[in-house]
C-alpha cells in the first residue's frame, strides 16, 4: 500500500471510531449508521483507495462527474446523488445513482419517476428539507414536506427512503443540534403518520463539521468528504 493510501484508510478508521462511539450515546449500535464517502472533489485514486479500505457507499454531486468516475469504478459501490439535481440530468441521473438525497420539488419527483420508468427501475428518494431557512439553500420548505413524501409515495418507480438536510455552518458544533432534532422529528412524524414503507430507514444528516452531533440526534447516515480525504498534517 502506497502512502496515501495508507492515510485514507487510517482517517476512515478514525471517522468509523467517531461513529461507534456517537452511536453509543444514542444507544445504537454505529451499524445503524451508514457511512458515506463524499467523492466528489477526490480522484478515481483516492476513491480506490476509500473502497479499498471498505467503503461501501459513495455520495457524488454532480451528474457530469459521476458519470465520468462511474465508467471507471462501476457498481461496486452503492452511488448516491447529494447534489442539487437540475432536470434536464435526471435521465442519466436516474440510470447510475441507486439513491437520490436531494428531491425537493414536485417537477424533479414527475420527472425522476418517468426516466426511472424508461430504465425500468426503482430509484431510492430522500427529500432535501431546508432546516436551516436559509433562502440561499436548496431544499423544501418543513411545512411541504409531507406533501411531497405523498407525491413519491404516489409514484410507481420512486420508494420514499428518508430525509436529508444540511445544518447551517458554524463553528460551535453544538450550534447545530437543534436543527438536527428538527429534522428528526419530522422523520418520524411522517413515519407514524403517512406509512411511507419498509424502506423508510435514512435519515441523512451530518458531515465532517457536524456529524457526531448528528447521530447524537438520531442520524443513520453520515456524508463525510474532508474527514476521509483531507491529508494528515506531517504526511507527505
Ligand atoms: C460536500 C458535501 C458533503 C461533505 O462535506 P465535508 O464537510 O467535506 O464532509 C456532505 N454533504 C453534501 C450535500 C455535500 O455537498
């Protein structure tokens, strides 16, 4: 193994040991947490490197490059979407990401459904929720959640999987919980109330910034960029 594979293996190992021991506080087993590799500044290499190590689930943002990185690594691992997703991409969208994070209108739920239909499959749906009421940022609003979660229920080709949010940035992580407990509230809420399914188990919130606190809160599935890729200082 190389040197930098080595320092990407050794960081997924303390973001693994992170998980376990914020699972714990919440009573859970870091099982129950999915961790993802956020790739999309990394190269095919790096990304190698994570799978290598076990990742099992990466998280790209842009169609363009996930496509590009798709015909090199393949389906062995599972391709989630945690980008804003324009449209006119959701064909090529819908044809390599197992799991889109990031619905948040009722056109891109119409058209995810018909590509999904023209490749005859099931795609996995979490709708992007705007906790933080941050006009610059993508996601629907709290109150048009369940909404739209009927809108997919609706749809033969889209399973409804969760909910996705992004805490506001800042410095104090403790800052973010409560948006955190916002989310997981609703999460549950819709549980109880629409019986989304069996499949309605990811409740994605947390990155590198925040994601302990996250899973404190009840997340099961962690988008981790900079805590797998970044180079440990003192390394070459
Ligand atoms: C980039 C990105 C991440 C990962 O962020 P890090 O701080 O590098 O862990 C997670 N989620 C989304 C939606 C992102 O765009």
């Amino acid at each position: 193994m190389n040197d930098r594979a080595i320092e990407i293996k050794e960081n997924i190992e303390s973001v693994k040991k992170c998980i376990a021991k914020a699972a714990q506080k919440s009573g859970r087993k870091s099982s129950a947490i999915t961790l993802v590799a956020v790739t999309k500044y990394v190269t095919l290499d790096d990304m190698r490197y994570a799978i290598e190590a076990g990742i099992k689930v990466v998280g790209e943002n842009k169609v363009q490059d996930a496509k590009k990185k798709f015909f090199q690594i393949g389906p062995v691992v599972d391709w989630h979407m945690i980008g804003h997703l324009q449209t006119n991409k959701a064909r090529q969208a819908a044809a390599l990401f197992s799991t889109i994070q990031t619905v948040d209108s009722l056109k891109v739920v119409e058209v995810l459904d018909k590509e999904a239909m023209r490749f005859d499959r099931k795609l996995n749906v979490l709708i992007e929720v705007n906790i933080s009421h941050d006009e610059n940022k993508f996601g629907i609003h709290p109150d048009e959640t369940k909404q739209l979660i009927q809108a997919v229920c609706e749809k033969e080709h889209l399973v409804p999987v969760g909910l996705m949010a992004m805490a506001p940035y800042v410095e104090d992580k403790e800052l973010t919980r409560p948006f955190f407990r916002v989310l997981k509230q609703l999460f549950d809420e819709i549980k109880e109330e629409m019986n989304p399914g069996k499949k309605w188990n990811m409740l994605s919130m947390g990155m590198t910034n925040d994601y302990e606190v996250a899973i404190e809160e009840g997340s099961t599935l962690v988008r981790i960029g900079t805590g797998i890729f970044q180079k440990q200082s003192g390394r070459r």
